[in-house]
C-alpha cells in the first residue's frame, strides 16, 4: 500500500491539532508540532509540487489553528490570573448575565444594627 502524500499527512496532522486545541487536549500537542515540522521539510523537497489549491487549503487550516491557538491561550491565561486572584483575597464572587458579561455579584451591604 502506497503511503500518503505529505501534504495529506499534514492535513490530518492539521485537523489533529485542531481537535486538540478544541478540547483543551494539550498533551498531544508538542507531538503533533514535531510532526507538523518533518512533514514541512518533506513538502519543501516533494515532487510534484502540490497544487494551489492544496496549498491554500493547508495555510487556511494553519492560520485557523493559529487562531485556536491563540484563543487557547487567552483562557489559559485567564483562568491563572482568576487562581492567583483567589489565592491572594480578591476572590470576588461573579456570574454572567444573558449577554456573557461577567457582572459582580453583591450580597446585602453591612447593616447596623441598635439594640437597646
């Protein structure tokens, strides 16, 4: 059986990424980075060239990981600056409205209270 072309490899390899971006699976990822790198140097030297097309496809699917990627790591980042506000007394209490905004949520203010 004949092995896929490198430019469908990284397409799968590709579509692996995003998958793992989407499920917050990181473990995998370093892996498919590595991959990702060999299949390039395969697809520099490859003959035939691949199509346009082809080449569109897979810097499409790139730049929408890129755009995983980055928003993976907005929430990572996110989520240790909300850990280390717990941890340091400013653990305000918060939900979100209908419209996602977070909105602070405040119970009754202190009360004085004259007892004679």
């Amino acid at each position: 059986m004949r092995r896929a072309d490198p430019w469908r490899r990284l397409d799968a390899a590709l579509n692996a990424e995003a998958n793992a971006l989407r499920g917050a699976d990181f473990s995998g990822l370093e892996a498919l980075i590595a991959e990702k790198a060999r299949l390039t140097d395969q697809i520099a030297i490859a003959r035939p060239a691949p199509t346009a097309a082809t080449l569109e496809r897979l810097r499409a699917r790139a730049g929408h990981n890129a755009v995983l990627l980055q928003a993976a790591l907005r929430g990572l980042r996110a989520a240790r600056a909300r850990i280390e506000a717990l941890q340091n007394g400013g653990g305000d209490l918060r939900t979100y409205d209908r419209a996602g905004a977070a909105e602070p949520v405040s119970g009754p203010g202190p009360t004085l209270e004259r007892r004679a």
